[in-house]
C-alpha cells in the first residue's frame, strides 16, 4: 500500500506533542515498516521543508533528534519505505478536482491523483470532508485508519 503523509506526521513528533500523539506517530510508522507499505512524499514539498527544519530545531532534544534524524533516513534514503514524487511525477489535477482542494493540500491530492491507488492519510476533517465527492480518492482520518492498520 501507499499512503501519501502529510505534516501531521511530523507535528505528532515534536518534543512538545502530546504523548499520546508521539506514541501515534510512532505506532504508525512501526505498522507501515511491519507490513512494507510505503510513504509517499513530493520531494519540495511542505512535508520535506518541515522535516529538514524540525531536524535542526529540535536537535537540542536528544529523543527528538534521533526521531527526525531517523525519519530523514526513511524518507530519503530508504526507497523501499518511501516513494519520492518529483514535479515531473506529478499529473495536474482536474478543474473540479482543484477548485475543491485547498491550496496547502494541493501537493497531497495531486499525489494521490498522479497514481489514484494511493490512500491520502490526514487528521483534517474538513479536507476530507471538501473532498469527500471525488471519485476513486481514499482520504482516510489518522484515528479510523489506525484502528485496523496498527493492530
């Protein structure tokens, strides 16, 4: 399987999440390596940004260094964890498909939309709900997804 991540990923791992959210994070990215399914990110994108600066910011915390440092590796250097979409890989979405995304979760629709058996994992309700009409699209919410997917 693919699952096209976004920043929530990263949020949930910061040293001053929640526990509960940490524990989620990693929870999920244990059950994506126990089953060898595969993230998926655009290379300039939000989430890489993110992920480069959070290494450097919170590189003060020996635990949180050693989560996006890892998570770096995953998702740059381990092309049997992450697939990574370049512009070139991404199709241009539909003019009803568009109009409907908001414009900070474009990339993560046209991931989906570039090979439509990609599953989009969020923890925005109101993305899936905008998008909730288009067929094919798999956006599923972080909690329901992980009831059956980290089990």
């Amino acid at each position: 399987m693919e699952i096209v991540v976004n920043e929530w990923l990263l949020e949930y791992l910061r040293p001053d999440a929640q526990k509960s959210d940490r524990i989620t994070a990693i929870q999920f990215l244990n059950a994506l390596v126990q089953k060898c399914d595969k993230m998926v990110i655009k290379r300039n994108s939000p989430f890489a940004d993110k992920l480069c600066c959070y290494m450097y910011r919170f590189g003060w915390d020996d635990c949180s260094r050693k989560r996006f440092s890892d998570l770096h590796k995953r998702v740059f250097l381990d092309p049997d964890e992450t697939i990574i979409a370049d512009e070139s890989d991404i199709k241009e979405l539909p003019k009803e498909i568009a109009d409907k995304t908001p414009g900070d979760d474009r990339y993560l629709v046209e991931l989906w939309y570039s090979k439509q058996d990609r599953i989009v994992l969020t923890t925005d309700t109101k993305l899936k709900d905008k998008l909730k009409d288009v067929p094919g699209l798999k956006i599923c919410l972080l909690q329901e997804f992980l009831k059956e997917y980290a089990v």
